[in-house]
C-alpha cells in the first residue's frame, strides 16, 4: 500500500446512520471491551450493525422464500433484498437489541438475513431472535429450517449479495473462518463491517493476544485497511481510514517506506 493510512474516530450520535444507495448502513449498538475487577476479567459484547436496502419498506416486508433447489448464489441475493443484521451481540444484550430494531422501524420478524462474523457468543448470542431469516455464521450458510448450502466463499472469492454488497473472508481472529460484510456507495465511501478483524481504533497493543491467527489476522486487517472508507470494529466506535499521497523520495536520505498510522489522534470527524 502506497502512501500514509491513518485512522480518525468518526464522531455522530447513536445510533450512527450512514446513507447510501442502494444501502445505508446503521450501527445499532456499539460494541465495548472493560477491564474489570482485578485480574483479567473483560466484561464486553459485539457491535450490531444494520443493513438498509433503499428499496426496503413495510410494503416489501413479506416475502417468499426462496424456491426448493435455488443455489446458494440465488438464495444470498433473495435474502439481501431486506434488512441485514451484522452480528447479534451476545444474550444479555436482547432487550437492547429489539429496542434499536424497533428504532428503525424493523420488526425481528422483518430481518430476511443474519450474518454473523465469527462464532463467539457476545458476536451471535441473539440467533433465536431471527428464526426466519437466513444465517451467514462465518463460513456457514442455511436457510430457514436448517437447509444448508454450498457458497464457494474464500479470500479471493467474495459473495456477491447486491450491487456494491459483499461478504469477505477475512481469517485470523477467530481461527480461518472470519467473515466481513462490505458495503460500497454510502456516503462516507465504503463502509467494512469486520467483526474482531478491528477490536477497535487504536488496538495495535491488544488484538494479537486475542487472535487465534495472528499473521492471518494482519494480512486481512491489511486488507481492509486498504478498501474501507470507515471500519465498524467489533468493539468500539466506528472509524475513517484516511490515505494520504506518498512524498517523493529526497535523493541521499535513503530508501524510506510508506509509514502505516493507525489510531492517529487528529480532528474527529462529524457526521
């Protein structure tokens, strides 16, 4: 990557709405890691994040499900045509959770797919709440009733839900089977909804204890670094990405590389 990357928190109410089109992306709930008592304790729970189809309305809620034999493919692009949740947080967190639905007028009932980044439980603690909805937990896809099937998703092979809507395989904080959800045409740019990808802005002294692949986890961090516009973290307050130009090399001061800055304390930024 060329040129500097730094990050800055990026300021705004709660919940924090992103506009786009075809999708807007809302933060329902922020996610947070305390230490706390002594020793090593953590109290702590998953962000939420919703996914808006423009299109999506109370006249569009019902919907049929998707025909025996559909291809995973066709099942992904069905769900997608209505509310999105990223993450559940974990059980504690359910009455908070129906409360911020009920916020943008989106009943449990009306979610058509759940994506869940990685299998922790303050990540995917509410599932029962979305008996209806089709399930994307890491790496496995089903729909409604158990029916699983086979999508394909890797590194270099993104799922494709809708124009600029994509699901990544981003491995290492989890072990191999991390996903993340890219949402393109917001706004703000590119927004990257990456589970424990990120922990948070600023995290560089705390995400490889937590990290079942560590070299994995930089390499997708790397990547993501590199698309996003703004990062919903798993468990802190969403954040830009700022790329600056690199500065021409000055003869007899050696070969200098890009620096890479994250967690720069410079301005916020206001919605």
């Amino acid at each position: 990557m060329s040129g500097l990357v730094r990050t800055e928190p990026l300021r705004g109410e709660s919940p924090l709405l992103v506009p786009g089109d075809p999708y807007s992306v809302v933060v329902l709930l922020q996610g947070y890691a305390e230490p706390e008592g002594v020793g090593d304790a953590v109290r702590a729970d998953g962000s939420v994040t919703l996914v808006l189809p423009q299109a999506w309305g109370s006249a569009s809620s019902h919907r049929e499900p998707p025909p025996e034999g559909c291809e995973a493919k066709t099942a992904l692009e069905e769900a997608a045509r209505g509310p999105i949740l990223v993450d559940t947080a974990g059980p504690w967190a359910r009455e908070a959770l129906l409360g911020a639905l009920a916020g943008q007028g989106v009943a449990p009932g009306d979610v058509t797919l759940v994506v869940g980044t990685h299998g922790h439980s303050d990540h995917i603690g509410n599932l029962g709440l979305f008996p209806g909805a089709a399930l994307l937990v890491s790496h496995d896809f089903c729909l409604p009733g158990g029916r699983y099937l086979p999508h394909g998703l890797r590194e270099e092979h993104p799922l494709r839900l809708g124009p600029g809507l994509e699901v990544w395989a981003t491995p290492g904080h989890g072990g191999q089977r991390d996903v993340s959800v890219v949402v393109a045409g917001t706004a703000l740019g590119t927004v990257m909804i990456v589970g424990d990808v990120f922990e948070r802005d600023g995290d560089e002294d705390s995400w490889q204890a937590l990290s079942e692949d560590p070299v994995t986890q930089e390499y997708s961090r790397k990547r993501v670094l590199g698309s996003a516009d703004v990062i919903v973290p798993g468990h802190g307050a969403p954040f830009r990405v700022i790329r600056e130009a690199s500065q021409p090399e000055t003869k007899g001061l050696g070969n200098s590389r890009p620096e890479l800055l994250v967690g720069d304390e410079e301005p916020l930024v206001h919605q």
